[in-house]
C-alpha cells in the first residue's frame, strides 16, 4: 500500500459514518459465516483454481500465496480476538 493509498483508508476510517458502514460490512460477512469457515472456503476455491487454471503452479504462486496468506492469517486473528478472546495467540 502506498502512501496515498494509506491516506485514503485512513481518512475512510477515520469518519464515524464509515467506519460503522464497515463494521456493520464485517459483522455481515461473519453472521454469514466464521472466519474459519471463510478460511476453509477460500483454501478450498484458491486450490480449485489453480487445478482448474494451471494444472500446476502459476508463475505468480509466490505472489499469490503470501497474499492469501495475509488474508488467512487476518481471519485467524479475528477469530482469536473477536470470537475466542480467552484464546491464545501462537
């Protein structure tokens, strides 16, 4: 993220009015589902994917990987702070 980009979400963060958009955004998204059914979802579609497009690793896996990693790795702390506060963190 650049510093604009930084600039941006900051100030989009920073009003009342979306943050509350986004919050409410992020409660409906795990009403739908936990954040570890979200993580069991998209390891499943992002291994789909590269079976289906590739049969083998795309030249960007390295790419792609560390981004879903990011991704997996931030439901995992949601789920451990906000769904099982008690619960250490690795």
């Amino acid at each position: 993220m650049n510093n604009l980009q930084k600039f941006t979400f900051s100030c989009i963060i920073n009003d009342p009015q979306n943050r509350e958009a986004l919050l409410s955004a992020i409660e409906n998204l795990f009403t739908a589902a936990p954040p570890d059914k979200l993580r069991d979802t998209l390891i499943e579609i992002y291994q789909m994917y590269i079976l289906h497009e590739h049969n083998t690793f795309p030249i960007h896996f390295s790419s792609m990987a560390g981004h879903m990693l990011i991704l997996l790795d931030t439901l995992r702390q949601i789920e451990l702070t906000v769904f099982n506060p008690s619960t250490e963190t690795e």
